[in-house]
C-alpha cells in the first residue's frame, strides 16, 4: 500500500494542533508558583494577566504559614491556610485589572512578609459593590458596635470595616455554616483600621472569629471571648 506522505504530514499535525487545544480548554486558569521562606514571599511572574490565576505556595519556611491575596487598600481576596512545611497548597482567585499583595505569613502570626504583583488586561472579578457598610471595633477581647447581622439576608453584600482599638493584633473572620472561611478582615495591629467586603450566596448560621494568638496566655483569642454566631435568612 502506497502512503502519501504529504497527506500524513498534514494529518499528522492537524491531530497534534486537535491535542494542544484539547490540553490547553480544560485549564483556564493560569498557574504561578510562590515560594514562603522564614524570610521571602517570591512569585515565578510578578506581572499577570487577568483572569483566573492558580497561586501553587510551597512553604519553605521553619513554621507552619500561609498565603493571602490582599487589594491595594489591604482587603483580602482569599487565603490558603495551615500549610506545613515542605509542603504545597493552591489557592485560586479571579483578578481583575489592578495592583495586589501577595502576603507570606510564617507562624500565621504578624505582619508577614509582603510581595507586590500587577494584573493587567480584561477580564477577571471586580470586589462586588456592597449594600451596605457594618463598622465595629476590635479590643481585647471582644468585638463592640457589630450591628445588623441578623439582618443580612442572602445575596447581600456587605461591606465590613473594623478599627483595633485594643493593644495588639486583631482580625475578623468569617465562616460559612458548612465551617469553611468566607473571608476575613486581615489581622490589624492596634490603632489601624481594616475592611473587607463578603457576599453572602446562602442561607444560615454563621460565625465570626479572631483566631490569632495571645502572646501572654498562648490561648487562641477565640477562647479569650473573640467569638461569635449570627444567621442569615433567605431572600
């Protein structure tokens, strides 16, 4: 049998194009590697395009750490928590046009150490414009002036903003009623102010939480009072 080469050539590549774009239309989220270290907090490209991005964090720091995706005003996009060392987790956001943080938190305790990125282009997710503002203090220990929380119904958005007027650091996360987080004001060291806006998709109880640690007593400051539950109603 004779074969027509030019014929299989052509076949040949138009069958690899077919597996390219195969490989290429299930993965639609672009992957950038960070490394944590005791003292760094190093992304493979500081320069993205936007859209989805999957941020692979291996830690390579001596304690346990974690990843926040901060905006430019220090809310938090999302975070990946509780990854231990010489290990990896992803942690995946849709990011609009704009400039971001990159935190590295080893010990998920302070300040962190922080790593500036650009998106650039169209497409990825605006922060949603909220309904309405909840503002509240942080001390120690314990949340003041949260009110309206049982009155959030779902598909709200709401925008939080907490000043930590206590003597040392303090954050406000908030849980899903499945436990997992929805997202959190970022920890806040005492006199700074800090915001973060959540939109509520379901129904049900939720709970609000600082899980940071008391130096004096080693107690999570949830054990210390900074706790709390509220339910949103259906729509």
């Amino acid at each position: 049998m004779r074969v027509d080469l030019k014929r299989a050539g052509v076949a040949l590549v138009a069958s690899t194009l077919l597996l390219v774009g195969c490989a290429n239309s299930g993965g639609d989220a672009a992957l950038v590697e960070v490394t944590g270290t005791n003292d760094g907090c190093e992304p493979s490209e500081s320069v993205l395009d936007a859209g989805k991005i999957d941020f692979e964090f291996t830690n390579e720091a001596d304690d346990i750490s974690e990843l926040y995706v901060l905006r430019e005003n220090g809310d938090v996009v999302s975070e990946v928590e509780n990854v231990s060392t010489g290990t990896s987790r992803t942690l995946t956001v849709d990011l609009a046009e704009g400039d971001y943080v990159l935190n590295c938190k080893p010990g998920q305790n302070g300040d962190g150490i922080s790593t500036e990125i650009s998106v650039t282009g169209d497409g990825g997710q605006e922060q949603a414009t909220p309904d309405r503002t909840i503002t509240f203090d942080a001390h120690d220990f314990g949340y003041d002036g949260i009110e309206g929380l049982d009155e959030i119904a779902a598909g709200e958005t709401i925008r939080f903003e907490m000043t930590n007027s206590g003597e040392q650091a303090h954050e406000f996360e908030v849980l899903l009623p499945d436990g997992e987080a929805l997202g959190e004001v970022a920890s806040i060291n005492p006199g700074d102010q800090g915001g973060a806006t959540l939109t509520f998709d379901e129904s049900g109880e939720y709970m609000f939480q600082c899980i940071l640690v008391d130096e004096s007593t080693g107690k999570p400051h949830t054990e210390l009072g900074m706790v709390g539950s509220f339910t949103v109603s259906q729509a």
